[in-house]
C-alpha cells in the first residue's frame, strides 16, 4: 500500500506516531466550547454573538474563523421566517401626540417604556402578547399573554412593569394607536402624575420600531419553532424566553454586547 500511495514506510509510521499539533488542539477545543455556546442559547446565536461569548471567556478568535468552524459542525443561527401581520388603516384621534420622536436611547433607565401587542399562533387559535420595554436597555419589563384583545392584557402588562420597577419620577409610555392605548382604562392605568403618554404617528410602525423588533425577535428565535397547542404552553414557551433568557442572557449590541439585566447592574450606581 504504501508503494501504491508514493509513501515511505517511515512516513507512513511517522504520521501514525506523530502527537496533536497546538493548533489542532486549539481547533478542537475552540469547535467544543461553539457548540457548547450554541446550545446554551438555544440554537439562537450565530457567528458574531458566538464570536463575542468566546472573547468575553477569553479566547481570541476572529468571527471568521468562528463561522468556518460552525459550517464544518454543520450548525448555524435558527431564523424562522415568522407569520406577515396584516395592518388595517383605521381612524384615530388627530390629538395624540408623538412625544418620543424616535429618540430610542434615553440616559437611563425608568425614562422611556415602550409596550405593543403582538399575535401568536396556536393550534387552538390565536393569542396575544401585550410586552413592555424599559428603552435604556431593551429589557422587558412587564408582560402579560391572553386569549383576547381586550384591554385587560396591556393593564396588566402595566401593573407587572410598576411591580418590577420604581418610579420616581412621569415616564413616557410611548404605543401606537390601537384601540387598547386609548381607551379610558388605559388613561386610567397611566396617569399624568406617573406617566407622559406618547403615541405613533398614523400608519407609521417605526415610531414604535423597537418593541415591534422585539416582538418579531422572539417569534423568528423562538416561538416559530414550535408547534404551539394552546394558552398554556405559549405562556410556558415565552416565559421561558423572556424571564430565562432574553433579559438575563441573551447579549444585545445596543447593551454593549451584554444582556439586559447585566447592562442595567453595570451602569446603574
């Protein structure tokens, strides 16, 4: 065989006998620790953010590289293409007043919430996700799943965001135009001494872009990988996400590559 091949004997032996290069070693361990970061974020990250988890563990290594290694494991970012929601152009009050002005980055937190409701699909037919968003860092500050598209989701929505954060001073709570946002309970549950109510422009989804982006970010990561059954699970599904995941794991470029709740503990005094 080896006269077949043009090998020496020697070299043949040689090959066989020879030890694990460094950089074999390295490959090796650096393709271990990609999956091992893939896995704890549950298939979401993809070369950048898989990149940035190994620096912050202190292995340098370029994103290149990173996504080279992730083809030959045959793994990469689950992007699930979600459902289009369909708008319809309704009439609303010409008084409310955009008072946020697409100012996405306030200087700290417990300044600006954002807060929309989204649809999700199940077997048993359709829920809806009223969320919360404290703008300085993206986290989720109130949540609340239900059946039905009756202002008592965005309330109670509201009254986990107030259990979750201490106001200190009126916070604009910025949504679009739906009829939940301006109903008399709403203005009840915001009032002028605690909150500035601020409102899209009509028919513009990117007054309110960053919540929306949140709501498509856990479909497209999470909730389209499933055969959703009923209430019940999609609670258990985006529990999971949220309060597991997103606002205590999950790094955010707008963070600083970090999560939410580490961005929030490191630039708070």
């Amino acid at each position: 065989m080896s006269k077949f091949l043009g090998v020496s004997t020697s070299g043949f032996y040689d090959f066989i006998n020879r030890k694990e290069s460094k950089q074999s070693k390295r490959k090796s361990k650096i393709k271990h620790l990609i999956t091992d970061i893939y896995n704890e974020s549950n298939q979401i990250y993809g070369a950048p953010k898989t990149t940035e988890i190994l620096r912050q563990r202190g292995y340098a290594v370029a994103e290149k590289t990173v996504g080279n290694y992730m083809k030959e494991l045959n793994i990469r970012a689950i992007w699930v293409t979600p459902y289009k929601r369909v708008k319809i152009d309704t009439h609303f009050d010409s008084d409310l007043k955009n008072i946020l002005e697409r100012n996405f980055n306030p200087a700290s937190p417990n300044t600006v919430w954002v807060t929309d409701i989204t649809y999700i699909y199940t077997l048993s037919g359709f829920v809806y996700l009223a969320s919360i968003m404290d703008l300085y860092s993206r986290k989720i500050v109130g949540w609340h799943l239900t059946d039905n598209l009756s202002t008592k989701s965005v309330l109670r929505a509201i009254e986990k965001a107030k259990q979750n954060r201490k106001i200190d001073c009126p916070i604009i709570i910025h949504s679009d135009r739906g009829v939940q946002y301006i109903s008399k309970a709403y203005i009840d549950a915001t009032p002028a001494e605690s909150f500035i109510r601020s409102y899209s422009r009509k028919g513009n989804p990117w007054d309110n872009s960053v919540i929306e982006s949140f709501h498509a970010l856990i479909k497209r990561e999470w909730l389209n990988r499933f055969v959703i059954q009923h209430l019940s699970h999609a609670h258990e599904l985006i529990f999971e996400y949220i309060e597991t995941f997103y606002n205590t794991k999950r790094i955010h470029s707008h963070c600083n590559m970090k999560s939410p709740y580490d961005y929030e503990e490191e630039n708070i005094i």
